[in-house]
C-alpha cells in the first residue's frame, strides 16, 4: 500500500512539473499574438500575475500570506528583482530574435548558477559540471555564428540576463533557504507593473490583447508556477529540472508549428547541444547527491 501510495504521489509529481512546463513553454507563442508595445506588455501581465500569485497565497496560507512576505527580506527583494528583469528582458528580447534562440541560452541557467556559486559560495565545479558548461558554451557558440537565427545582438544580450537573472535568482534561493518562491514571483509581478505602467501605455489597450495579456500572465506566468510549486515538492529537485526542460523544448515548437517561425539549423543544432549538456549535468548532480546520501546514511 505504500509503495502504491509513493507511486501516486511521484506520478502526480510529474504531472504537475510536466503542466508547468507546458505552460510556460507556450509564453513565446502568446507574445507572438499580443501587438500592445512591450512596456505595456510588461505592465499587465505584471499585473495579472501578482493578482493570480495573491489570490493563490490567500487561498492556501490564509492569514500567514503577510508575514511570509515580511520574512523576504533582502534575499527576497533580490529574487524578486532577479525574476522581475528576466521575465522583462524576455518580452524585450522577443522583438530581437526566435523564441528557440532565447529558451536554449534561458537554459543554461543552471550552469551559470553553478559557476556564480563555486565563486561566491566556493562550492566545487565538477568534471562533469565543467564538461558540460564546455558543451554548452559550444552549442552557444554554434548559434550566435550564424546569420540564419534571426537574431541581432540586442536579443542575444537580452537572452543572456535571462540566464544570469534566473542563475543569480537559484544561488540566492540556495543560499537563504527561508526564501519562498511564490511571494518572491509576486513581488516581482508588482515590480513589473509599476516598470510597464511608467513606460508604457497601460491605459489604451483595447480587449483582445487585454485578454491574450491576462493568458500570458495569469495563465502562462502564474499557473505555471502554481503547478510547479505542488508537483516540485512530490518529486527530486533533479528530475523537476530534467522535466522543467521541456519548456525550451515545446516552446519553438509551437511558434514553428502555429506561426512558422523557423529557428534555423544552426540554431537546432547547437540548441541541441546546449539542452544535452544542462540535462547530463542535471543529471549527474542528482545521481551525486544520491551517492552522498546513501553514505552519510
């Protein structure tokens, strides 16, 4: 019966990874359509993701949702920022180059945030974490040579913070644990709105991207960290990153199939090596805590 029960348990993990993946895979195709400049963009689904989180923390911590903002700190206030100017730079960088271009350098996050680690925290980088960082680095390589992308190098930039913000936004998380990933988002929601309605046109949206705004937001954004922030807790850190990768995945897949936004081969090809790496490195780093546990035990 246990074993029945663990089983159930892990396979709603999954599903609750799997659907955050999706969700935010499908980010890309959604700004494809949204035709409000991308301040404004910024501001709503700013907006509509805070209300969303807000609404999410009142229903499940009821009374305990202020204090688990007060307890943030300054830890806090930088994941916020993190998340804020990653989710911005995405929308920016959508107006620069293809939506596989940004999700594949998106990804290399984990590995930025190994090596901000080894020199803040002077955790080790192992062989297999170097290799991989190695790997990656060449299939970035092999996209930003080409012209076949459709990429300028304001997109690539872009992409970059991206990866940095959301390394940097890891590291800090790993270091102060009191940190929760929810209140942190919705802070970050609100930073954002107060971003996009100061530079932007907030005001003179008209229904239709109001409705493709609150999806992007509401539903792409928030749900997805909702989903994620259930399923994670059911299943290893490793095998939510490994699933978490269907995000970059999915997402040119979807602007390929709906919309024909061809990343190009180049791109295929070294996004390819880039997701082979973060994956082996995933990967391996569980297999290495597996090990770790079993001998302290």
């Amino acid at each position: 019966m246990i074993e029945t029960a663990n089983a159930q348990t892990h396979r709603r993990g999954v599903i609750l990874v799997a659907a955050a993946a999706i969700c935010w895979s499908t980010g890309g195709l959604i700004a494809r359509f949204i035709t409000v400049d991308s301040w404004t963009q910024v501001c709503w689904r700013g907006g509509f993701s805070a209300a969303c989180l807000l609404a999410f923390l009142l229903w499940r911590d009821g009374r305990q949702t202020w204090p688990l903002f007060r307890q943030q700190g300054l830890p806090g206030l930088v994941v916020a920022l993190c998340f804020s100017a990653a989710s911005i730079s995405f929308i920016i960088a959508l107006r620069h180059t293809t939506v596989a271009t940004i999700l594949v350098i998106q990804s290399t996050a984990p590995l930025i945030a190994g090596m901000i680690a080894f020199l803040w925290m002077r955790e080790p980088i192992s062989l297999t974490r170097g290799l991989a960082m190695l790997l990656a680095l060449a299939g970035v390589t092999i996209m930003v040579s080409q012209h076949d992308m459709g990429a300028d190098p304001a997109g690539l930039l872009l992409a970059a913070v991206i990866a940095c913000s959301l390394a940097v936004a890891t590291v800090v998380t790993r270091r102060f644990r009191q940190i929760r990933m929810t209140p942190a988002c919705c802070l970050s929601g609100l930073i954002m709105a107060v971003v996009g309605a100061a530079l932007g046109n907030a005001a003179e949206t008209d229904a239709l991207n109001i409705g493709l705004l609150f999806l992007f937001g509401a539903g792409q954004l928030a749900v997805g960290l909702i989903c994620f922030s259930f399923g994670a807790r059911l299943i290893p850190a490793g095998e939510a990153a490994l699933i978490g990768l269907l995000e970059c995945i999915l997402g040119p897949i979807w602007v390929l199939v709906f919309l024909g936004e061809n990343p190009g081969f180049y791109a295929v090809v070294g996004g390819a090596l880039v997701v082979t790496a973060v994956a082996w490195n995933i990967i391996a780093e569980t297999r290495r805590m597996q090990r770790a546990v079993v001998q302290a035990g």
